[in-house]
C-alpha cells in the first residue's frame, strides 16, 4: 500500500519558515491519517478522503481555503478517477459546498458523471453535502495576498491499495481573480488520470497541464510499457517545450512512487507505512 499528496506550490510570500513548517506537518498529518484510513478501505475511498483533509485546511487553495475568482465568487474544480474501471467523476466551478471532491465521489454512482456551475451546485444541495459560503467580498484583500502564488495551487492525492487497485483524485479553488467560469485542468483528464497501470495528479498552471495533456501522457506511456521515471521526463521535456509550469505526482502498479515539478517548489509528501517522504 502506498500513498502521495500534493499540495499544490509554494509562493514567494510563503517562504517564512512558520509557513513551511505549517505545511510540512500539514502534509505529515494528513498522509499518516489517510494512510490509516487506507488500512480498511479502497484506493478509490482513500483518495476522496485524503483530498477531502485537504480541502478542510486554509493553507492549501481549495475547498475552504480557495481562491475568488474576478467577481469575488469562489467557484472550485475537483474530480476522482478509479483506476480499475478507468471511470471519472468531477465537479467544475462548483459554489457553497465544503468538500468538492465528495460530490465528485458521489457522481461516480450517475450516467453524467461531470457536472458543472448551477447544476453541480443543484446537484450538491440535494444530496445533502455540507455547505458554506463562498460569495465572501469581505475577504478580498486575504485573497489579494493569496494571489501572490500565481494560480499554482491544488491538491491531490495517489493510492495504490492493499488489492493491487490505483486511484486518484484532485481539488482546486481555481487561479485566483479569472474571468468568472474560468475551467482548470483539475477535473479533466490532463490534470487527473488513473488506470490500472498508473495514476496521476497534477499541479501548477492549468492551461499549461491542459495543453501538455500531462497527466494522460505519463499514464500512458507507463501503460505502453515505460518506466516512470522515463515517461515523467518525456512528458516533462514536452512540457518545456510550451515553457510550460507543473508539477505532477503518481504511483505504478509495482508501487513505484514518483514526483517532479518544473522547480523545486512543490510541496508534497507520501507515505508506505514505514517511510516518511516530504518537500524540502
């Protein structure tokens, strides 16, 4: 059983070293917890669950911690994919719903399986998931600062289970000030993508991670039968060639874990059990 978290890039203002310790026993936290959580449950619950931690804590940029777009709305992205039946299921610019992902989860149960704006939050609001309020103008000079991270923030979450399945899910609040309805690549199949060979999630800017289809490229050259070392440094290579900014995590089906961004400043952590792994 294996598991990694992303939570999304550090900003130049979130250099302090209260910062970083904050998010580094974030991390360490939240892997432990979902690492548990794994111990009787699937990939594919795990997932929603480690992402749904996530969400729940201010320092990352979604969920309650998410960003405003241009009109001082929070509008936020999440989406889950299950490895072995290769299914998706997400929410795009969904409003007043605390966990994103958990609709996602839940639309894996519907024939339309991505649902977005008023229909996502109709569809949230019937099914009883928890709300808060997200039309919050009074908080825009917190985003302001926020902002300064440039749109790169986003969680996510990797799990290969006890079963040998792979799973993998992601949430963002968005870029921060876009045009109202503005799309991420976190609930396409570029930003997020599992198989029963690889799964992948991604971070950075979602029109860069949308034009690389990077998440899908890494997948399937695993599943074409490259390393994944070989086919993060393809898929990345590719990536510069648009000057292209990204970060990625993923698991194999041999449990191979593996991560890399276009600079060092991802911040992640994963976890088997025994080893503890986080950013610098």
């Amino acid at each position: 059983m294996k598991i990694i978290i992303h939570g999304g890039f550090f900003s130049e203002s979130d250099q302090s070293h209260e910062v970083k310790t904050a998010k580094q026993e974030s991390l360490k936290s939240i892997v432990k917890k979902a690492f548990e959580f794994l111990q009787n449950n699937s990939a594919f619950d795990t997932v929603a669950f480690a992402v749904s931690l996530l969400e729940d804590d201010e320092l990352y940029n979604a969920g309650i911690g998410s960003q405003i777009q241009s009109d001082g709305v929070i509008r936020m992205s999440a989406a889950i994919m299950d490895g072995g039946t290769q299914k998706m299921s997400g929410v795009i610019n969904i409003q007043d719903v605390k966990n994103p992902v958990f609709v996602a989860k839940e639309l894996m149960k519907e024939d339309d399986r991505v649902l977005g704006g008023s229909g996502a939050k109709k569809y949230a609001s019937e099914h009883g998931f928890e709300n808060f309020s997200t039309e919050i103008p009074k908080r825009r000079e917190e985003y302001e600062l926020k902002l300064k991270n440039g749109g790169k923030g986003t969680v996510g979450c990797v799990v290969l289970d006890k079963q040998g399945k792979l799973a993998v899910a992601t949430s963002t609040g968005g870029k921060g000030f876009e045009i109202p309805g503005r799309i991420s690549d976190s609930a396409t199949v570029a930003g997020n993508y599992a198989n029963s060979f690889c799964a992948v999630s991604c971070t950075g800017v979602g029109e860069d991670i949308v034009s690389n289809a990077t998440a899908t490229k890494i997948v399937t050259r695993v599943t074409d039968g490259m390393s994944i070392e070989k086919a993060f440094d393809k898929t990345f290579e590719e990536l510069k060639s648009i000057d292209g900014f990204a970060g990625a995590i993923a698991i194999d089906k041999n449990g191979n874990i593996f991560h890399q961004d276009s600079y060092p400043t991802m911040v992640f952590a994963s976890f088997d059990g025994n080893i503890l792994e986080t950013f610098n």
